[in-house]
C-alpha cells in the first residue's frame, strides 16, 4: 500500500495489521519504506529477538572455552558488578 492512500486510511491500515496479525507494508515509488504491524507481534518479536542473542552469545562463550580460552573466576564477575 502507498504511504499516501495508507495516510487516507489510516484507521483501517492499523486494524487490519491488529486483527489479521500481518504487516501492511507501506511503499514510495514501488519501495517498501515502513510497516505497520500490531503492537503485541512487535513485542513478541523483539523478546524472540532478545532470546536469539542470548543463545548467539552462549554458543560463542562455549566455543571459546572448548577452544581453551580461560574462563572468569565467579568471584570475580561478582567483583566487577559490585557484588561482592
């Protein structure tokens, strides 16, 4: 849909990103430029998001330890948070 006939419908562009739980993509010059999405996906996308970076830098800390890296002492992580 063209930013210009989503702005002249933009009560229905917003529903039917709510109620179908698609994105309507917005375009300029046959562009894609923006979406509309509902709240609650959008939410839900950044926490996936969020839990795929945190396996990311899990695997990356596990390959470094099986390639021999040396691993911070508790006491010191607990120590440079001011935990300790």
């Amino acid at each position: 849909m063209t930013v210009s006939d989503a702005r002249a419908r933009l009560a229905d562009v917003v529903d039917a990103a709510r109620v179908g739980h698609h994105p309507v993509y917005l375009t300029r010059r046959g562009q894609r430029v923006a979406a509309v999405i509902d709240a609650d996906d959008l939410d839900r996308l950044f926490a996936a998001a969020e839990d795929f970076a945190d396996i990311e830098a899990v695997r990356a800390a596990r390959e470094e330890i099986a390639a021999g890296e040396p691993t911070i002492p508790w006491a010191q992580v607990k120590a440079d948070l001011g935990l300790a």
